[in-house]
C-alpha cells in the first residue's frame, strides 16, 4: 500500500501538473517493450469487471499481513482473491507487510515469529498456485516495522528462502528515498555471500519518480544493488498514478494520467534492468477520491483517464 506522506509532502501540485513528458505510445508495429505489466489491488471484485479483461494483465500483486495466518477475515480475503486470480489465469505475487499502518507504531517480528507464522502462509497458499512471494513490503519506509532494521529484512529473506524452495522472490522491497543506498548496502551486508547471490530480484515503488518527477531515483537503486549483486534484475512492485493523497494532492485525475505514462516512460527506458512493472491500483477508494486514492478506475468501476493511458501504453509492452 503506498504510504507517501513523506516524500510527497509540500509537492506543489501545480508544478506536478505542467510537467511535459515526451514519452509516445508504442505502435503495433513496434517491437513490444519486454517488460511485463502487471496490476496491484485488494480486490478480488477486479477480475469479474468488464474493464479488467481488455487490460490483459496476467501478473497481479496482493500484499498480506505477516500474521495473517492469525486472523481469519485476512485469510478469507486472501482465498477470495487467489481464487478469483486463479479462475482469471493471473499469477499472483503474494508480498508481505505490516499489522499496522500507523506510522512507526507496528512491532517488528522476530525471526522465529516470522518464520511461523510466514512459513504457514507459504504452506496455505503454494499448493494453490502462489509461488512468487515478496519478503516484506516496502521495508525502508517508516510505516513498516523493518525501516530502521536492515539487518532483520535480510534475515526475513532467509527464511523465506529456505520455506519456499523453488520460489520466485523479491528479496527486498524498497521505497524510491534518498535514504535507499544506505538501506541496500546494510540489508547486503547482513547476508552471507550465498545468500547475497540470490537477493537477485528488487523491488522498488517508484513514486517518487513517476509522481514527482525526481529523475534518478530508480538508476540510483539499481546501480546500488549493483554493487553487492550484478546479477540483480528489477521489478517496479508498485507505482502508479496517485489521484489523491490526503491534502497534499488534490483529486485530480489528468495528474494521475501523466504519473502512469511516466511509469510507463521509466520502465522502457531501464528496459535492460526492469522485467516487470505493477501498477497501483485498479479500484479507487469508496467514496470517489476518498483521502488516497490510486485507482485506475472509480470505486464503482467507471473509467478514468488513467485507465484509458493504462491500457494505450500497455499494449506495447509484454505480459
């Protein structure tokens, strides 16, 4: 869930409005761009709408509690999506995160909690298809119980590594901050040297670049986890056009509109770096542009104009 209240903070919207993009959308007689697009959202209403078909998204993310085994309405929402995802043929990246959202109010596991109670969301949804897993959610962000903790994410990575043989995992999951390098080189530094040759996929929420237009946040990232791992490829895990966010930014949806062809515009240019891309969200917030609001779509699942840009530029890229 993006949580951008420090990053964004005093963002002139109107600046953030007139900012040109010269990014054009792809032809079919282009080449598609080999970054696969894929979609975030909670709701497993997304795949039974008539908009979400013509997207042709097969990749989708849901993030989960880390205790979520200990709670059962977290566990019926996560059936309901894995199986509404399954019957759409859409691979799920199931990502771990907070209990809670207040900022620095959530507790740090210990490893062996994490390891328990993981280890039995692993165990509940693998055999129903779940194998891409994300450690933990945007770890360096103060609203998660890990942004001050590199050492514990990496140890997180650990034992996810040894319950989920065979699994594809985003080993660390990063907000695009100036604070980042730091973070990734502790976070590597707390591996042995095996385990640091398989922290080979990244995530990064490139909000700060897509919605600011602070150039240079995700080479920065790359290039610093380049220097611990030069095998390392990269997932934008999630990144999107942000309508609304608390007073800070206004609804508006043509801002929301020019952040997505961005996103669009920064995964071809590190199209040697990024294999894949999540947007955020497919639903906005009930009622309409609520205090955050992501969606490509209303609460209802009228179009916006970020769905139009969506499903323009996605057409040039891969699934």
């Amino acid at each position: 869930m993006p949580r951008l209240r420090l990053l964004l903070a005093g963002a002139p919207a109107a600046a953030l409005a007139v900012v040109a993009l010269t990014a054009t959308t792809p032809s079919a007689a282009d080449a598609r761009v080999n970054v696969a697009i894929g979609l975030g959202d909670q709701s497993p209403a997304m795949f039974a709408s008539p908009l979400f078909k013509p997207l042709k998204v097969k990749r989708v993310r849901y993030f989960i509690r880390w205790d979520a085994i200990e709670h059962p309405h977290a566990l019926e929402a996560a059936d309901a999506y894995v199986a509404a995802a399954r019957a759409a043929n859409a691979r799920v990246l199931m990502h771990i995160t907070t209990n809670d959202y207040r900022k620095r109010r959530a507790k740090l596991p210990s490893v062996n909690r994490y390891r328990g109670a993981v280890g039995a969301l692993i165990h509940r949804y693998r055999p129903l298809g779940v194998r891409e897993w994300g450690v933990w959610n945007e770890a360096n962000h103060p609203s998660e119980p890990t942004w001050k903790n590199p050492r514990r994410a990496a140890q997180f990575f650990q034992v996810m590594r040894a319950r989920c043989r065979g699994c594809t995992i985003v080993a660390l999951d990063l907000l695009d901050m100036s604070s980042s390098p730091r973070y990734i080189d502790r976070f590597y530094r707390a591996l042995g040297r095996r385990d640091r040759a398989a922290a080979r996929i990244i995530g990064i929420h490139a909000y700060a670049e897509t919605n600011r237009h602070v150039a240079g946040r995700t080479e920065t990232i790359i290039r610093s986890v380049r220097a611990h791992n030069r095998r390392a490829t990269f997932w934008l895990t999630e990144t999107g056009g942000i309508v609304r966010l608390l007073d800070a930014w206004r609804c508006n949806t043509g801002r929301a509109a020019t952040a997505l062809r961005a996103m669009f515009r920064l995964a071809s240019r590190h199209r040697r770096d990024i294999r894949r891309v999540y947007a955020y969200s497919f639903f906005g917030e009930q009622p309409g542009c609520a205090l955050r609001d992501y969606g490509l779509v209303t609460w209802n699942g009228k179009q916006r104009k970020g769905y139009r840009v969506f499903r323009r530029y996605a057409s040039g890229f891969a699934r």
